[in-house]
C-alpha cells in the first residue's frame, strides 16, 4: 500500500509543491520571465492570474502584424518552461537567461536595393493586397526609367477579392498603361512568386486563370522579364 504525495518543485532553491501554478506562472524565475517578455507590451503581471495574463496576451491591442506573436507568446513561453522543468528534473542546468534568450531569435539582416533599369527599358513594381482574402482590396504600380525617374504611378481600391487576384490585377492594369504609352521594354517586379511562375507558364493556377491569360497576351509583344523581388523593394516604392 502506498501514498500519493505532492510532486517536489525541482526549479527553485528551496522547493515546494510543483503545482501547475506554481511551475508556470507564481515561481519566482518564472515571474521574470514572464515580466521580460510582457513588460514591453505594458502587461504588468503583479496581481493577475495565469489566465488573466493568457487573456490579456491573446486580447491586447497592438499592430495586426504583432497579433498573432502575442496570441502565441503564453504557449511559447510555458513550453520553454516545462523544457527547463524537465532539464532540472534530469540533472541538467538551465538558467533564467537561457529561458528568455534560447527562443529569442537571432536577427538576420539583409539589404534590399531598387536597382535601375538597363538604358532604354521601364521598369514597373506592381503590388495588390486584400483585408480578409476576399474583401476590400487594393493594387498599386509605379514605371520608372533609365534615370530612376518616376513616368506614372497609381494606386486605388478595387472590388472585393484575393490577394492573388488582387496582384495579378495590378500587373494586369500596368501592362495595359505599358501598352497604351507603347513602352515594349519592361521589367516588371512582383513579390509573388506565384504568379511570376503562373505568368511564365511554370505553374497552373486555376482561380485567376481569366486574369493571367490576359497578362500573357499583353506580355507577348513586349520583351517583358519578370523577375521576383523582395516585399521590402514595394515598401521602398511605397
């Protein structure tokens, strides 16, 4: 006949119960981890629970490109957690530092450059963006020549639809002014790989099969060449 006795903390110097609350959010290393990552955010966890925090992590208000790295922040930061909990148990050292900077990834810089265009040619960076993927949507280019010279730019809010459709119609509108003007010489720049590989016959993409047989007639006639760019290049442009 045995006993079932509460499970001994193995993080702290003088341990206690290892209790889910405990091991993920009231310990004292855990706590600064915690306050690491969620004082820059304005989240002061003194008085909160563990669900508070989880809560005000997935519901804080912060850019829409941040939303999702907070919404996942808490899974992160307890499983890092649980990995330092079982290297304890199993003899291997593991400091609050090690935590915090073990996940922090390391940054890696690259330098992006609009390059010109050869003499005689125009070059057109195109991009298309949707909200929802479908809804409201809306597409820019601007041509530049030899000199870096802007010859026309454009951006508006087109119909509701994807962000593929969206891109393939802002090279679409680009060739079509291309062809107006009678420019013939043109390297157009898009950040969608997919379409790029559409365009060139590489890839079948059938929901905007409509819109790219329609960029290939306009291609066609011109010595068009697409190659693909980074997202930063339509920042610059932006």
């Amino acid at each position: 006949m045995g006993y079932a006795m509460p499970s001994r903390c193995w993080c702290c110097v003088q341990p206690g119960e290892e209790t889910l609350q405990h091991l993920f959010f009231t310990s004292f290393a855990v706590k600064k981890v915690w306050s690491y990552f969620l004082m820059h955010a304005g989240i002061k966890i003194e008085g909160l629970s563990m669900h508070q925090v989880i809560v005000k992590c997935w519901t804080l208000t912060v850019i829409s490109r941040l939303q999702p790295i907070f919404q996942a922040l808490p899974a992160i930061i307890m499983w890092e957690l649980w990995k330092r909990r079982n290297s304890y148990k199993h003899g291997e050292t593991m400091t609050i530092r090690r935590v915090i900077y073990q996940y922090t990834p390391k940054l890696k810089v690259t330098k992006v450059l609009w390059e010109l265009p050869t003499q005689g040619w125009i070059k057109v960076n195109c991009d298309g963006a949707s909200r929802g993927n479908p809804s409201r949507s809306s597409i820019g280019y601007a041509l530049r020549d030899d000199e870096g010279n802007i010859k026309y730019a454009c951006g508006k809010v087109i119909h509701d639809t994807t962000n593929n459709e969206a891109e393939a119609l802002a090279i679409l509108e680009a060739l079509k002014y291309c062809e107006e003007k009678g420019y013939n010489r043109i390297i157009l720049q898009t950040d969608s790989l997919l379409l790029k590989n559409t365009i060139e016959g590489l890839w079948n993409v059938p929901w905007v099969s409509t819109t790219i047989q329609s960029l290939v007639r306009l291609r066609k006639p011109a010595l068009a060449n697409i190659p693909h760019n980074w997202p930063d290049i339509l920042q610059m442009m932006e």
